[in-house]
C-alpha cells in the first residue's frame, strides 16, 4: 500500500494539498520583499531573494481567479523545487502535513478533469474533510516554466 505525505494550506477558506517530496521550504510572506517584474504574466507577483537565489513567486488567488484579499500575518510562501529551479506560490497559510493512504485518494472525475490542465491531481479524504490535491508546477505555462529556469542569481538580478 503507497502512502502519500501531502502538505495542506488554505486560499480563499478552501483547503488543498500537494506533494511534499517537491516542497523545498515554507516561508513567511512578510519576511521577504517581492520586486515586481513589469508585465509579468497572470499571477506572477514578482522575484524574492532567496538565499542568494532570484526566485519567481505566484498568487495562486490571481492564477486560480479567486477574489484577491490581500494577505495576512498567516499568509505564506510555499517554495517548490521545479528540476533544480525554486519556484514560490503565495498561500493563505500552510495549515497540515499529513499522509494519505491509497484508499483516500480519488482521481478527478472526468468531467471536471477538461478544465483543469493537469493541475488537480485527485482528491483526498482525511478523516470529514475532502481536500483537493494540486500539482501546482502543472498550474503553470510552458513559457513561465521555461522563464523559471532562466532567472537569474539575486546577487546579479
């Protein structure tokens, strides 16, 4: 029986989970300054300075459409290694880790799947709760992946 360790975090009161093995640190928002990047795409905030590393940091609010209300004192980073490039998305707050057994996982059902890209991987159930999990690299374009892995250092940016 595989068991998948997820971590959770909530946006907009919804609860979603991804894959912890991809999970290379959670940070606090207001530690950091993000510089923004003119006419960057739909959801890219700006770059942090990540221990000497440019990194490209996403509001999953924008790129999930909801209504952006700004963050808090919870809001967080969630930094995801993408083939050796750091990637962030801004969260709500990081919230549980917890693992999920093989009989709590569900694929998405077909119907849902077509609007999705790939991002949802399935959902999970956790003793009352239903919570959806994401490959959050799945959320983003060929062409933003393709800029993540072409950012400069920060002592260079």
């Amino acid at each position: 029986m595989a068991v998948l360790q997820l971590v959770t975090f909530e946006l907009c009161g919804e609860e979603f989970a991804i894959d912890i093995d991809i999970v290379n640190g959670i940070l606090k928002l207001k530690s950091y300054t993000i510089v923004k990047i003119p006419s960057a795409s739909n959801g890219l905030e700006g770059i942090i300075n990540l221990r000497g590393k440019a990194v490209p940091v996403f509001n999953m609010k924008k790129r999930f459409h909801y209504a952006d209300t700004g963050v808090s004192e919870d809001s967080k980073i969630i930094a995801l290694n993408n083939n050796g490039a750091i990637v962030g998305f801004i969260v709500d707050d990081v919230t549980d880790i917890f693992k999920l057994k093989d009989e709590d996982f569900e694929p998405l059902p077909s119907s849902i799947t077509h609007n999705c890209d790939g991002y949802i991987k399935g959902i999970g159930k956790n003793d009352d709760r239903i919570i959806i999990i994401l490959d959050l690299i799945k959320a983003l374009s060929d062409k933003e992946l393709k800029q993540i892995h072409t950012v400069p250092s920060a002592a260079t940016a």
